[in-house]
C-alpha cells in the first residue's frame, strides 16, 4: 500500500534576484525541485520542463519499475529542453539541476537527483542529507579540501557538474528508499541551505506546525539571512501519525501545486555550469 502524506511548499525570487528560475512540483505522488540555469528565460524555461515531464508521470503507484518511469520522465525532460534549445537560438546553454522524491505502490519512495538541488529526510530527530551535490563544491567537500562553511561562500558554489539539458545523456542518480512513520522529507534549491545552517533546518523540521507553516518558515529563514539566490522548498510528512512528529492537525487536505517560479543564473562550460 503506498504511503499517506501531507506537503507544504513555498518558494521566492529572494531579496537580490529580480526573477525565480525556480520551478516545483508539490504532489500528489511526485515532489519535485528543479533550479534553473542559462539566464532570466532559459532557466525559467528549463525548470518549468523538467517539472512538467514529471508531472505527466501516469500510473506511478500502478508500475512495477518505479524507478525506470522516473529514469525516463527525466530523459524525456532532458531531450524537451535540448530540443527547445536548438529550436530557439536565445535558449542556448539552458539547463537545470532537479531533485525530489515519488510515491510508489509500497511504503517506500524513489529518490532522483541531478545537479546540487538536494533532498533531505529527517527520521527520529536526526536531519540527513539523502542527495550528493553533483558539484564543484561538493567534490571538494568529498575530499576534505573544504568545510561546509566554506562552501556556502565558495566563490565556485554554483557550478554544478550534472545537469539536464547539457547534453544528450544524463546520469541522474534513481534510487529506492524504505519510508518509516514520522520520516519527514525536505527538498530544496541551494537558495535554502546556502543561507540557513543544517541544524536550524533540524530545528524547523522539528517543531511544531502544519507542513505548510514548515515550509514557510524555512523560506523565511532564508530571506532573513540575506536572500541572496531563488529559494524554493517542499515539505513532505508522512500522515497519521500518531506522536512523535509535532505535526498539528491540518483539516485543509494537501493540493498538489506545480510553481514556475531557481537559483543562480549559469551558463554551460564543457562539462559543467557556471554562473553567467
């Protein structure tokens, strides 16, 4: 049986931008950020792409290869943005990073990601980043060359390594996750947890509220720390819960939101994407 779930979603330009490259997909079985790259119109029109390919996912819950149906929405949203590119000489060089999380037919989750758009999952109190920034920055990290602090300043903080639309082959990362009453799940751009340190994000992931009030309150932590990129989240709590996951009863049912609405603007390099 799949599992229930609640969301919350929000997302902003940010107090520097003049324009969201951001675009989310907020349910009902699809939870998805994509960050946009390539200019004011490109990576306005990259995300909106990538987001759209994975809405059009039918039957998810019914198929016996979730993980294949997702692999396949990201290769056509990959080929929709390349094929739009050639199409549109103003285009060229767009891309987007994505992220998020699909329901399936069991008590588990496919977990997708391409680029530093991350997905967190935060179990028993403890926050956990699911994803691997597909980045300059995260390969530094990796090594040890760098600290997390470090990296929120890194002058090459938004220069990611994977991508759609770079290329005609993707290696997005499409794995299966067992989910366990109370997870609570956080995908955001990197306008959000550049900003805002891991443990406040705990912290908010933690208290008391609706999914709703969550995701507001994470958006508005990122604004008051500077607001300095595209900031979008999605919230995703397991429901009926019984204790435990300081959720309040909402009584207004989760709706599923599609936002074109992404961080820094980039523009392609040989095998990576750089700020513009």
């Amino acid at each position: 049986m799949a599992i229930d779930v609640r969301w919350g979603s929000a997302s902003h330009q940010g107090r520097v931008r003049d324009h969201n490259e951001d675009a989310l997909l907020a349910g009902p079985d699809v939870f998805a950020v994509a960050d946009g790259m390539g200019g004011h119109a490109g990576g306005e029109v990259a995300s909106a792409l990538a987001v759209s390919r994975l809405a059009a996912l039918d039957g998810l819950l019914g198929t016996a290869d979730p993980e294949a149906a997702v692999t396949g929405a990201l290769a056509d949203a990959n080929e929709a943005i390349l094929r739009r590119a050639r199409a549109d000489g103003r285009l060229a060089g767009m891309g987007t990073t994505v992220a998020g999380i699909a329901r399936t037919s069991w008590r588990a989750v496919v977990l997708f990601h391409l680029g530093d758009t991350r997905v967190y999952r935060q179990r028993k109190g403890e926050l956990r980043q699911l994803t691997e920034d597909h980045s300059v920055v995260g390969e530094l990290l990796r090594a040890g060359t760098i600290t997390e602090d470090e990296a929120r300043r890194h002058p090459h903080r938004s220069v990611v390594t994977r991508a759609l639309g770079v290329g005609p082959v993707i290696e997005p990362v499409v794995t299966t996750l067992e989910v366990a009453v109370g997870d609570c799940f956080l995908i955001a751009s990197d306008g959000l947890f550049n900003e805002v340190p891991a443990d406040r994000i705990a912290e908010v992931l933690a208290s008391p509220g609706t999914v709703e009030q969550r995701a507001r309150t994470l958006l508005d932590a990122a604004l008051a720390a500077g607001g300095r990129d595209n900031v979008s989240v999605i919230v995703v709590a397991t429901a009926g819960t019984s204790g435990g996951d300081g959720l309040d009863v909402d009584t207004s049912p989760s709706r599923p939101a599609v936002r074109h609405t992404a961080p820094a603007a980039h523009a392609a390099a040989p095998s990576t994407l750089r700020p513009a």
